[in-house]
C-alpha cells in the first residue's frame, strides 16, 4: 500500500514540476490570444518568449478549418524573444496556430492554440489536425472508471455496509483496493490528460515534454477539470492514507466525500455540460448517475473479493445490507440514466440510425442484464441467506455481476467521448409559432 501511494506521488510530484527548471524557452503570450474573437484579420501572429528563441521553417503556421495554411514565412521580430509571421486575409471563422520554437538549450518547443475572426474559437482539443477520441482514449477513460469504482465503490462499501470493526484479513483487502484505486485514478487521469494534449498538438508522444500544455490545461473544460481533479484526488490519497495509518474512520469519510465530490469534474467538462440542452439539471443527474453507478460496482466488487475470500463471519450481514443499499444506487442510476438519454437523443429513431444512439443500445441492453442479476441476487438469493447459510456459487455469480458492471463502464467510456446526434432544425412554420 505504501509502495502505491508512493509511486503516485512521484508521478504528480514531476508532473508538477515547472517548466522553467527545464531552462527552455516558455511562451508568456500570444497575438492573437488564446481563443481571442477578434473583429478583422490580424496583420500578423505574434509569439513572445521568456528567452532568446531561433526561427525554424514552421516556427508559426496557421491554418483554416478545412487545414489551408495561410501564414507567411516565419521570422524574428526586432526583440529575439519575439516570433511573428504576416497572414493573409482572413474570412470569418475559426483558425488554428500551430507553432515551434529552437530554445538556447537545443530543445524545440511546440505548442497550439485557436482564435477567430467574427466567429468563436474552438478549444484547442478540436483545433484543426486533431483527430478527436480513439480506442486507445476510449480505454483509458474507461479504466479510469473501474479505477474510481475501485476507490468509492470501496470506501462507501466499508462505510456505509460493513461499518464496524472488522477482521484484520479484510480491513489489509480493503485497503489494498481502495489504494490500487486512488494511485491508478491519478495516474491514468495524467494519462488521458497527456493523450488529449498529445493529439491536439499533433507531436509525438516523446516530443511532449517540451510541449506547451497550457492551451490545453487552461483553455478547456477538459484541462480545468484534470487540474482540479487531480489535486483532488491526491488529498484523497493523503486522506487514505492517514485512515491506514491512524485507523481513523472519520478520515475515510472525509476521503468518499471529497472523492464523490471531485468526481463532478467530469460532469462539468463532458456532454452534460456543453452539449445544446446542458444546464445545471444534466450536470447533476450526470453526476449522480456516475457516482451511484461506481459506488454499486465498487461495492460487488468488494463483496467478491474483500468479504467472500477472507471473511466469512460478514458475508451473509453484508450481503443483505449491501442489497438494501443496491435498491437505492440502482433507482438512482436509472432514473438519471432515464433522464440523460431522453435530453441527448433528439428521436427515438437514433438509437438505431446515430452511432451514440448504438452504443447507448449496447449499453442499455448490459444495464438490463445487470439489472437481472441483481434482481435474482435480491428476490431470490437474499431470502435462502436470511434462512441459512449462503448458497453455493454465489461468490463466481457475485464475479459475473462484477463483469457486467465493468463492461458497462466501458460503454459509458465510449459515450463519453462520442457526440450525441444533433437536434433536427425546425422548420420556418415551427420557428413562427415560437413566441
């Protein structure tokens, strides 16, 4: 457990190290700036450094939406800090600056950002080269999923089901998930955050350690909410730990609290919150749905491999507690879930026609089978519990149920980063009749 926390806060401790100790050159401002609107063309991009910088071929290109460069060649301006290249005229809309520098050490530095001209700029994560979510994003969304599943699903477990003292075998498994949660939620959280910044400043993954993030981690949702999200998981971390340590149940609280609550920084920078229809309703049900649907595979999860195995004076208590809790964490995941797909799909006909339509298919169809599953483990596994012993097999149907859970997690993943179906136009009729 040691060893995991340790290596976590290595990661976030060179992770947050600044740029300047590396004694390239880093950029102090942009013309245009980030995401700026501007009114006419601009008569040039200005970029300035905090240190003499050598002009490459590339130094500053900017291109259209549909990836016209239209820069001129790239120069030094009258300060050796400063890099300019002339544009030709600009038509409304979105442009794209991509930008490379030679530092007095021999590194290059990159980095990205977007303006527009009569019309708003995009986030840099869709500025023009960047190839949106791939399978390999999908993955790493979706472990970082069953990494907080792991972590709340864990600690609500042991706080709100198993409650008092416990046997040392199960409080050493407990604490052994739950760590493996919190180190793996920060670590791939820095993951996809890199993977992101990868894509948008189209650099190869080694060349991002001279990359200039801070388009992307101050000019989204996205980087916004990696930021918060990772300080706040560390405190998590800080929090566990201390718990282990202290063998102090309050400090495990205030870990699922803070946990639960810096979780909504995905709600806050996904569809929810963007997306035509967003507001202040589809952010918390976004976030309600995420952390019941965490808790409750957590929690099977914790009965499969923290109870059955190692102690068996808890099972049958735990069993029927957890599935009093389960009635409350599946209302609250289907009626959010409910409430998300309707306000995302435009026409019941994209479930079928739209790619997210499909995949909310998929996943709708392993919520109902979950929903079977646990339905059994309820109605029929929990009365021969309250009768007798445990029936046999139940630990590998516990495993079963786990899986699906998992796999649905997966389908949330691929959700996440796909683009609900837009709403169709109305027509000038329906328009007319709109007071």
């Amino acid at each position: 457990m040691r060893r995991l926390l340790g290596i976590g806060l290595v990661a976030l401790t060179c992770l947050a190290l600044p740029g300047s100790a590396w004694a390239h050159a880093t950029l102090k401002r942009t013309s245009p700036d980030y995401r700026q609107q501007l009114e006419r063309t601009p008569a040039r991009v200005t970029l300035e450094f905090d240190q003499q910088v050598m002009v490459m071929p590339k130094s500053i290109q900017v291109f259209s939406a549909t990836g016209r460069l239209l820069s001129l060649q790239p120069r030094l301006g009258k300060d050796p800090r400063v890099l300019e290249a002339p544009v030709r005229r600009l038509p409304r809309g979105a442009y794209t600056v991509r930008w490379q520098a030679l530092s007095a050490d021999g590194h290059v530095v990159s980095g990205v950002f977007t303006f527009g001209v009569r019309a708003p700029a995009p986030p840099p994560s869709e500025a023009y080269g960047a190839k949106g979510p791939t399978l390999r994003d999908h993955l790493v969304r979706w472990a970082y999923f069953v990494s907080l599943a792991l972590l709340l699903g864990g600690l609500a477990f042991r706080l709100l089901v198993v409650r008092g003292n416990v046997s040392p075998a199960y409080e050493r498994r407990f604490y052994r998930m739950a760590g493996i949660g919190v180190v793996a939620t920060l670590e791939v959280g820095i993951v996809a955050f890199l993977l992101r910044a990868e894509d948008a400043l189209q650099l190869p993954f080694e060349r991002l350690l001279y990359g200039n993030l801070a388009a992307i981690a101050n000019g989204t949702r996205f980087g916004l909410a990696f930021i918060a999200m990772t300080l706040g998981f560390a405190v998590v971390a800080a929090l566990l730990f201390l718990g282990w340590l202290t063998d102090r149940r309050e400090l495990l609280w205030a870990a699922l609290l803070v946990g639960i609550g810096f979780a909504s920084g995905l709600s806050l920078s996904g569809h929810s919150a963007v997306d035509a229809g967003s507001s202040w309703a589809s952010e918390l049900a976004d976030w309600i749905h995420l952390t019941a649907g965490t808790i409750w595979l957590g929690s099977v999860v914790s009965l499969a491999v923290c109870v059955w195995p190692v102690a068996p004076e808890l099972r049958r208590e735990a069993f029927l507690r957890f599935s009093r809790l389960a009635i409350v964490l599946i209302a609250l995941i289907v009626g959010a879930g409910i409430y998300l797909s309707v306000l995302r799909l435009p026409a019941v006909s994209d479930l079928w026609t739209a790619g997210y339509g499909r995949v909310l298919l998929v996943k709708l169809a392993l919520v109902c089978l979950a929903l079977a599953w646990g339905a059994i483990h309820h109605f029929v596994v929990r009365p021969l519990l309250e009768r007798g012993p445990a029936p046999a097999g139940l630990v590998r149907s516990l495993a079963g149920e786990g899986a699906v859970g998992i796999a649905i997690l997966l389908a949330a993943a691929i959700l996440v980063d796909s683009q609900p179906p837009p709403a169709a136009p109305r027509s000038p009729a329906q328009a007319a009749q709109t007071p």
